[in-house]
C-alpha cells in the first residue's frame, strides 16, 4: 500500500499515523518522521509552493524507488504546501516493514528526497518581508548519500 497526497489544509500527524498503524497493524516495525514549521528565529510564517504538474507524480516516483530499494509492507507520505504557521506540520512520512532497518531507512530516503529533490519552493516570512529558502549543502551530501 503507498499512500502519497499533497494537500492545502492542515492535518494531524497523530491521525494519519494512527491510520496508517492500522492499516499495517500485522507488520513488525512502523517508522515515521513529522516535519514541522520551526518556531523562532524570528520566523512568522512559511509558505511553499510548488508546481502541480511534476509535484505528485515526483512524490510518487519517489515513494516507487523507496518501495524499490527496501522491503516494505506500505508507504505514507503527506505533504503541505500553501501558507504555515510555526508549529503546524509540514510533511509526515512513514514506512511499515517486516523489520526496522527498512522502515528507518524508507523514512530517511524519503525525506533525503522530498528535502532536496522534490518540485517545492520555500520562503519565510520575518519581520523584515519574505525570504527565499534554498536547501543547505549538508541537504545536498544527504540526498547524495543514496546514490
């Protein structure tokens, strides 16, 4: 089962893991990573858009290559963009295996992935005005890892 959706709105990491625990409720090891809109730093709002046409489907290849390279039982991975506050969730990913080294390390792909390879912009808001966001070169060594 691979479960991958954007959407507008918030929602609740709490629910869609208790879901998708459920749906897997026979697998041997659940791993999840919430993502969130970090408080402080001066930050007032995140906002990331994206472009619709390669979005999902770069999600979905994405997820296609975690289920490819490790044994999993399913695949969850939510994703917000829009305008977020500090606190609220940005992404939840979560894997279920028959053991944990491959949940853990769904998890960590995905999220290598989303982070640096994925169709999103970012940008913060400060005090200041809004400030473009580009990924950090230990998010690029990350992704790099995987190959």
């Amino acid at each position: 089962m691979r479960d991958v959706r954007l959407t507008e709105t918030g929602f609740s990491p709490a629910d869609e893991l208790g879901v998708f625990a459920r749906a897997h409720d026979a697998s041997g090891a659940i791993a999840s990573f919430t993502g969130q809109v970090r408080p402080g730093g001066g930050v007032l709002a995140l906002e990331l858009t994206h472009y619709a046409p390669l979005t999902l489907p770069g999600m979905e290849k994405i997820a296609q290559e975690a289920q490819n390279r490790f044994t999993l039982a399913g695949l969850l991975a939510l994703h917000r963009v829009g305008k977020m506050l500090p606190g609220e969730p940005i992404v939840v990913v979560a894997a279920a295996a028959a053991h944990r080294r491959d949940a853990i390390q769904a998890v960590d792909f995905m999220m290598d992935h989303l982070k640096s390879a994925a169709w999103f912009w970012k940008r913060e808001q400060r005090n200041d005005g809004w400030h473009w966001i580009s990924p950090r070169s230990v998010d690029h060594a990350d992704l790099a890892r995987w190959n």
